[in-house]
C-alpha cells in the first residue's frame, strides 16, 4: 500500500498535527474526487490503459445506449485503480499535467486532489507549473486544484503558497489567500508559519490581507500566534491594526492574561474600530484582578467618551462602598459628558447619608408586626378558652381599679 503522507513543519521537520486530518482523509476520495460524470462508469481494468493512451476509447453499454469514453474519462477516474496499478497510473497522471493539450492538463487538475491521497511524489510540482500555464482556462483549473489540496497537503503546498501569495497578479494573489485561510483551518501551525513571514512584509496589501487571518489562528494557534497579534497590534497600517483587534474579544475567552495584556497595549488606540474591539474584549476580562482594575480607572478617565462610558460601567463591578465613592467624585470633577455625570453623582452619593428618606430607610430592619384586637371582636371570643392573646389576668384586673367587664374598653 501507498505510504500515507505526513505533513511537516518546513522549519523543524516534525509532523504537523490536526485532529480533524483523519476525518478529512476519509473522506478525502469522496470530496476530492472530479464532479460527477461518465468516467465513473469506468472499471478498473479499463483505466490505465485508455489514460496512457493504448486505447483511444471504450464504449460502456447503459440502459440508455452506449457511452464512448476517452482519454479524459479515463484520467478523471485514475484514483480508481488498483493497488498494483498506482505506480502506472501516477505515471499516466504525471503524463496528461504536462500534455500538450490544454483539455487533458486540466483533466489531469481535476484528478490530481483524489489521487494525491494514494501518492503525491511530483505531484505537486506539477501543480506548480500548471500555475504558471500559458493558457489561462488551465490556470484556472490550477488555482481550483490548489484551493482543494492546500488544507490535506500543506507541506506540499507550502513553496507554491508562498509564491501565489505574492503574485502581481489579483486572481492568484486572492486565491492564495483563500488557500491559507482554508489551510490554516485544519493547521494552525501552516498560518502561523506564513504570518510570520507576510507582517514583515513592506508591501501594506501582504500585511492587511495576513491580518485577516489572525482571526483563524487565535483560539488554536498558541503562543506564536498571539506574538503575532501582538505584532499586528502595533503595525503602521491602521488596517492591520483593526484585524488584529478583532481577535481580542476570542482571546479574552480562552486566553485572558494574554488578553489582558494586549488589551491594555491598545486601550489608548485614536482608532474607533479598534477601541471598540478592545471595549468589547476587556468587558469579558477577570474583573478580580488588579491589572484589569488597574486598567478600567484609567480608562474611566480617558479622553475618549466611549472608552470612559465602558469602563465607568465597570466600576461597579470592580469596586464598592467607599472606595467607590471616593473614586467616582474624583472622575467627577474631571468629567464633561453630562450622561456621565449623572452616573459619577449617583456613584459618589451615600445614601444612608445623603439620600432621600426612602433611600436611607432602605438599610433599617423592619418593625416586628403587631395584631391589636377591636374592643367588639373581643365579645366574639370563647368565654370558656383558658387564656387568649389579649385576655387579662385577674391580678391585672384588679390593678386597673375598674370592674373587670369593664376593662379593655
């Protein structure tokens, strides 16, 4: 059997790891395989020789007639063949990816992504010159090919990558950017390997269109990606700024140290898009620790309204009793938002001092109840009851100087 490919990591040479990779590799020849056609209706036996050119053609018999099938079925259904018949169909492949013919060149494209699961030896090579075609239909069919085989084969793809993400040309340029998002999907190390080289990039279109990619690397990229978001952060490109940015609020979720530290590299970012991502990432932060604390005094004092909007809403959560006060009338004085004076006023007051009579109530413990009986219910009740809740003894009686009928009225 074929050996099976292992992605590894150019740099280390150590295998590139995915969870999902098993998955996708068996589903690999259902997926991968040439849009459905005739050529599915080949056996086995009649493949290599029509796709190797001994045969010119094979007529398959169907409810229907017959279909005469060529040279291009054939090659559409090499992923086919039989396990001692890999070693010659590789070869026929290899073959039709350098024919003199634009239609059997894409033939061979359309099967390169299925057959490339059983042997991938220059292969990939190919696909490189197909990139480079003369005719543009087959570059077209290439830069497909190479959108389907960069997330199972990103060792293989790695050198064609690094070249379509910095062709002058926009179609090649565009699909090799969608090629590393898709790629970096499955492996985040591939994202990570290609980001690191594209935000060193003098050319301002590399670095925005690497940045938007952060996103993908964020929650499984690790320690290299969030140097790079940290590195992105502090790019010259506004735009590139914005995309990092954006990761902040996913980080915060699976990683809020390093959040909060990004997060507090950028709080004074002029930006409004980028303040917003930050906003958005610090509401998610540990409110208990004193960095983040340290962090939303700051902000409540800041020169931008929206920034101090958020953070004021924070002080409730990070701070109470005094020391809340304290701060919010020292925010007070500083502040011109008249919104956020109503709410600093508000914060600075002590009710049980200077609130209304409702609000200083509100800290007493209520009155006990007390159940006074009417003096014509007590007629009503049992002469014959041993005692009741507002019988008197007779010793009380006595000591009241009135008749004892004539007591309670």
């Amino acid at each position: 059997m074929a050996r099976e490919y292992i992605a590894r990591d150019p740099r280390t040479g150590r295998q590139i790891r995915s969870s999902r990779r098993g998955k996708a590799v068996k589903e690999g020849f259902r997926t991968l395989s040439p849009n459905p056609g005739p050529w599915e209706s080949l056996g086995p036996s009649d493949i290599i020789p029509l796709a190797s050119g001994q045969v010119s053609k094979v007529e398959i018999p169907t409810i229907e007639g017959k279909w005469t099938l060529g040279r291009i079925d054939a090659i559409k259904a090499l992923h086919k063949v039989l396990e001692e018949e890999v070693e010659q169909a590789h070869a026929a492949l290899i073959e039709a990816l350098d024919d003199d013919y634009p239609d059997v060149r894409i033939a061979g494209l359309k099967s390169l992504p299925s057959f490339a699961l059983r042997r991938q030896d220059t292969l990939f090579q190919c696909l490189s010159d197909r990139l480079q075609d003369e005719v543009e239909a087959v570059r077209e069919e290439a830069r497909t090919c190479l959108k389907r085989v960069s997330p199972l084969f990103p060792s293989g793809c790695e050198g064609i990558l690094r070249r379509e993400l910095r062709d002058d040309r926009r179609e090649h340029r565009d699909n090799a950017f969608d090629s590393l998002q898709q790629a970096s999907r499955e492996w985040p190390e591939v994202g990570c390997l290609h980001l690191d080289e594209l935000i060193r990039e003098e050319e301002a279109d590399l670095r925005i269109r690497g940045s938007k990619i952060l996103r993908t690397i964020t929650t499984k990229g690790g320690a290299e990606a969030w140097d790079l978001i940290g590195w992105s952060l502090q790019d010259e490109e506004v735009r590139v700024r914005r995309n990092a940015a954006r990761t902040l609020p996913a980080l915060a979720d699976v990683e809020p140290r390093i959040a909060t530290v990004l997060v507090e590299a950028s709080i004074e970012e002029r930006d409004r898009s980028i303040r917003d991502s930050v906003i958005r990432a610090l509401k998610k932060l540990d409110m208990q620790s004193p960095r983040v604390v340290q962090m939303i005094i700051r902000g409540a004092g800041d020169d931008d309204v929206e920034t101090r909007k958020a953070c004021i809403g924070q002080l409730v959560i990070i701070m109470t009793g005094q020391e809340l006060r304290e701060t919010a009338a020292n925010l007070l004085r500083s502040e011109s938002d008249p919104g956020l004076r109503k709410r600093l006023a508000a914060l600075s007051v002590d009710p049980d001092f200077e609130g209304t009579e409702e609000e200083k109530n509100k800290a007493l413990a209520p009155l006990d109840k007390v159940v006074v009986l009417l003096p014509e219910l007590e007629e009503d009740l049992p002469r014959n009851s041993e005692s009741g809740p507002n019988d008197l003894r007779e010793d009380d009686k006595r000591d009241s100087g009135r008749p004892p009928n004539e007591v309670g009225r």
